[in-house]
C-alpha cells in the first residue's frame, strides 16, 4: 500500500538516505579499523582515507536527501488542490457519485454539468491536502528508508565484522514491521474519527459565518454560536484522545528500540569480544553501527502521526471528490427553440414563508421557475426581495410551505451547490482578469475563459487591453470600470456551469452606457440560463419571462412584464415613474 501512494521523487530521497546509509557504516568500519590499527602500531592511513570519503559522501547525501522532501510537498501540495477544486467546481451536485480519484490514478468520472465545492469540502481543499502533501513528500520515502535502510546495516555487519551479533539484531529490527502494523490497526478508528469530526467542525463554522445576514435577520445568532461550539468541544475531545495514542506510540518505540536493541548491541558486542570473535575495533564499529539501526526506526516512530493523518486525509478525499468536467456546453438551437409549455421546471416555491425572531418576513410566496427562464423580482424597500434572494441561496432556512429544486425538496446544501450569485459589488481580487475567472474553474482553458466572457460582452474590452487575459484587475479592480465589473463577475458566475444565477442589482450605480451594457449581457443569457434578477430599476426588466412584486412579504403581483404595464400596481406605477429615458 506504501509503495502504491509513493510518488516517483521520493523514490530519490530513499535513494539517497540508502547511499548515507552504506556511506556512514563504511565510515564506522572505517573507525574500526584506526582503532585496531592504533592498537597494533600499524599504519591507519588507508582507514582514514576511506573514512573521509565516506564521512564525505554521508554529508552529501544528507543535504540533498534533505532539500528533496520540502519541494517535493510543494508540488503533491499544489497537485491535490488543483484537482479537488477541479473536482469539486465540475461536479454535477444532482449526479450520482463516481468512482473515487485522485492525482495518482483512476480516470474521469465524465458526468455533465457543473458545481461548487460544499462546505465539508473546504478542510480537504486546506488542511487536508496539506497532509496528504506531508504524508505523501515527507514520510513515505523515509519510512521505505526505515524499513530497508537496517537489512543493509546489518549485512555490512556480517560480513565485516561478525554473523552472530547481524543475525541477533535482525531479529530485533523484523518487530518493526510487527510493531507498526498494530499501531496502524489501532489507530485507524480514532484517526479517521478526528478527521471526520475535523472537517464537521470547519463545515458548520463556513456555514454559520457564510449564513451570517440570515442568522442576523432570523434572530438566530446564539443558536449559530452554540452549533460552532458544540462542534468545536467534540473534536477537542477527539484530539485529546488521538493524542494520547500518539505519545504512546512514541513511547513504546523508545522504550523497546532506544533500549532494548542499543543494549543488545552492545552485550553482544562485549560477549562477542570476550570470546575472541572480535576485535576491539570490530567492538567499537558494532556499537556505532547500532544508532544506524536505531535511528531510521526512531524517524519512523515520530513521524508515525503524519503518516496516519495523511493516509486517511488521502482517502477522505478521494472518497469526496471526483475527476472535473468540462464547462457544461450551452443548449443546442433545437433545445432554445422549444416551446415555453415543454420547458422543464427548475425552480418551484409553494406557500413559501421565513419568520425573523418569531416575525414573518415573507409568506405565502409561491413561484414556478422553468429552466432558462428569466424571472425578476422587483418591490419596494423592505418587500422581503433580498430576503427571497437569501432562501434561494440556501442562506435562510424556510419556515412554511416548500422549495423543490427539479422536483425533490431542496435544503441548504443543495441550493448552494445549484446556485451562484453575483451580488451588487463583486469580490475581485488583485491579479489577472484570467485568475479572477478561474475562482469559478480552475482547468478553464482560454477559449473557455474567452466564451464566457463573449457570453458577458466582455470579450471585445479585454482583447482590446495589450496583455488581454494577463491583464493586471487591480485592488479590488481598480483597474476596471464599474460595469466591467459586473459583467466580470458575471462572466464567472458563468464559468462556475450552476443551474440557477441569481443577480442582486446588476445595474445598480452604474451609467446609462455601463447599464446598457449589462443589459445586453443578461439578455443574451435568458433562455441558456435560468435568472433570478433582483432589481430597482424596472425598466431594466422589460425582457423577463416573469416579474415577481413582492410588498411587505406577499405576492402583490405576477406576470409578464406586459401584463402588468397593463394593470393597476406597483409594477406600472413605478416604471412610469423612471422615466423612458432613463
């Protein structure tokens, strides 16, 4: 199972750890024979010499040995998070599960459609891949080391000094492998049980930190402080347990290596000198030759912990996530050109209600959202339309009636993975227009990059910029304008492939020239992607499929936008009031 996880560079470390090892018993042979030499009053200079070539040599090894391991872990590191985002951003959330992948071997799960990474995910993307890194980089080549590096100490034993004490000290060295396969058996349940509770733990605290507003708005912020606490004091207890089985291990390895095999060694070596079947060199050699024994075992027994957190890291995560797909293409023209009555419902809320700290925020909301379909929801200041926008997030927890997402009830979970959001003010952060979208898809080629941006009627002003894609964004974006922005994040949201994209105030502080553009982006998407727009300025909602006025948490209205021109209401009054200009 080791051999199957090492990667092919540390086979170089284990490598070079068997040359230090062949170096520094030459070397310790070496020492032997000054020492006889010494005694006999003959010339040691052939010794010496071979001692500092292979005291040179042992140095070498170990410096090199030394700096493979680190970089080493920076490239599995950057490997399993690359392709856990991959896996987690491409990953249909309505599929059924694959076949578990990782960096090392399987192929692609190829299911269509796209995703984001859920909360649980988060601890294998952080914490977890960094200990599949170590585990992977910085015990696999030394423990094979540990495991092999004794067979070639005692065979220059035995051949260079005496088969007797080789042979007793082999069987010391054989408990290794004993010794560390049950504390592997025994350690598998309780690691695996941090691991889980670990990853619990991070999930409820992005989850209450992310669902923040809503706890706010429900008068719910000790109930979602209690939940992170009760979370934490489990995995302290967990930690406390798996600690202790830690410091016992690292116990039993001193206890019965340390001492049993070093005074071992050197009652043989006393015993085997008094009967004359060595010498006082071959004394000296057999005691400095047992720290080698000793010291790769020690490595291992201190390392044992690391290895245990990363090989169930390891499976943790290849059980999660799976191999990336490409972006979902966009529907054929066969399937736009289907009638509006054939369209498949996405999205239906019936009798929907949210209460905040015992008062009802909205009620009786009900709505039917077909795949592709553009839906506004527009209304006064306080009508409950951030509110709605927060449930269809998976943000607020509902309180009546239901929210079916493709027909099966949607919880909190399923929601987040089915939605994206671009809200009023994006988050761009410092560094290219092409990192900035690759937040959404990190395997994204150009072209894809080039298409969604097309999609955001973006394209034209980026390759209009000399380094196009490696365009610098700025803090914040700095560099762009307010509606490059928007179309920006849009453009991501985009490449992110969620079923449902909902747009809080897409046009709001911009110019007539800015908004215009946004417009036409949003209005190229209607019918390939199914739009929830929340939205001030109705004038900018005239193309919808549906428009939803909400006033004081009902349904005032619901229609096209041309039935309720037509009508008597907030939707008619207010685009009057706006202006056609505007």
């Amino acid at each position: 199972m080791l051999l199957q996880d090492m990667p092919p560079r540390a086979w170089i470390a284990a490598a070079l750890q068997w040359i230090r090892t062949i170096a520094l018993a030459t070397l310790f042979l070496a020492l032997g024979q000054v020492l006889d030499a010494a005694l006999g009053e003959t010339d040691p200079t052939g010794a010496l010499v071979l001692g500092a070539i292979a005291g040179a040599a042992a140095v070498i090894c170990a410096g090199i040995a030394a700096a493979v391991p680190p970089r080493l872990r920076a490239v599995e590191e950057q490997r399993w998070r690359a392709s856990g985002i991959r896996a987690a951003l491409g990953r249909d959330p309505a599929a059924p599960s694959g076949p578990p992948v990782g960096p090392g071997g399987g192929g692609p799960g190829g299911r269509p459609g796209g995703g984001r990474p859920g909360t649980g995910e988060a601890e294998l993307l952080t914490g977890g891949v960094e200990r599949i890194a170590e585990y992977r980089a910085e015990f696999l080549g030394p423990a094979l080391a540990a495991f092999t590096a004794p067979a070639l100490v005692l065979l220059m034993l035995g051949i260079f000094v005496d088969p007797v004490i080789a042979v007793v000290l082999l069987v010391l060295v054989l408990l290794v492998p004993v010794l560390v396969r049950f504390f592997l058996a025994r350690f598998r349940g309780p690691t695996a049980a941090y691991r889980r509770l670990a990853g619990q733990a991070t999930a409820k605290f992005q989850e209450v930190l992310r669902s923040l507003g809503g706890l706010v708005l429900l008068g719910a912020e000790d109930a979602g402080r209690r939940s992170v606490a009760e979370a934490a004091a489990a995995l302290r207890v967990q930690a406390v347990t798996l600690l202790k089985r830690s410091q016992l291990m690292i116990l039993v390895n001193d206890a019965l290596f340390s001492l049993v095999m070093i005074t071992a060694a050197v009652g043989l070596a006393l015993w085997r000198f008094d009967v004359g079947a060595i010498t006082a060199g071959g004394f000296l050699a057999v005691v400095l030759l047992a720290t080698l024994l000793y010291e790769p075992i020690d490595k291992l027994g201190r390392s044992f912990y690391v290895a245990m957190a990363g090989r169930t890291q390891q499976g943790l995560f290849t059980q999660t996530l799976t191999t990336p797909t490409t972006v979902a293409e966009a529907p054929s023209e066969a399937a736009r050109a289907q009638p509006a009555a054939e369209a498949v419902e996405l999205l239906r809320l019936k009798d929907l209600g949210v209460d905040r700290g015992g008062s009802s925020v909205l009620r009786g909301v009900t709505l039917s959202v077909p795949r592709g379909a553009a839906v506004a929801v527009v209304g006064p200041s306080g009508a409950g339309k951030s509110t709605l926008a927060a449930v269809l997030q998976g943000l607020i927890p509902t309180a009546a009636g239901q929210l079916l997402l493709e027909g099966q009830p949607a919880d909190s979970a399923a929601l987040q993975q089915a939605a994206v959001t671009v809200p009023q003010k994006p988050f761009i952060f410092s560094g290219t227009v092409a990192e900035n979208l690759r937040l959404a898809r990190p395997d994204a080629t150009d072209r894809q990059l080039w298409e969604v941006l097309a999609q955001a009627r973006l394209d034209a002003e980026i390759a209009a910029k000399p380094r196009g894609l490696a365009t610098q964004v700025g803090e914040d974006g700095a560099s762009l304008s307010g509606g490059q922005i928007r179309r920006l994040a849009i453009a991501r949201a985009l490449l992110s492939g969620a079923k449902l994209l909902i747009l809080d105030e897409p046009t709001a502080d911009l110019d007539r020239r800015a908004e215009q553009l946004v417009d036409e982006s949003l209005r190229s998407l209607a019918g390939d992607h199914t739009l929830i727009i929340i939205a001030h300025r109705l004038a900018t909602t005239r193309w919808a499929d549906q428009v939803l006025v909400l006033e004081a948490g009902r349904t005032a209205a619901l229609g096209t936008p041309e039935e309720l021109l037509a009508e008597e209401g907030y939707y008619a009054q207010a685009t009057a009031g706006e202006g056609e200009d505007r």
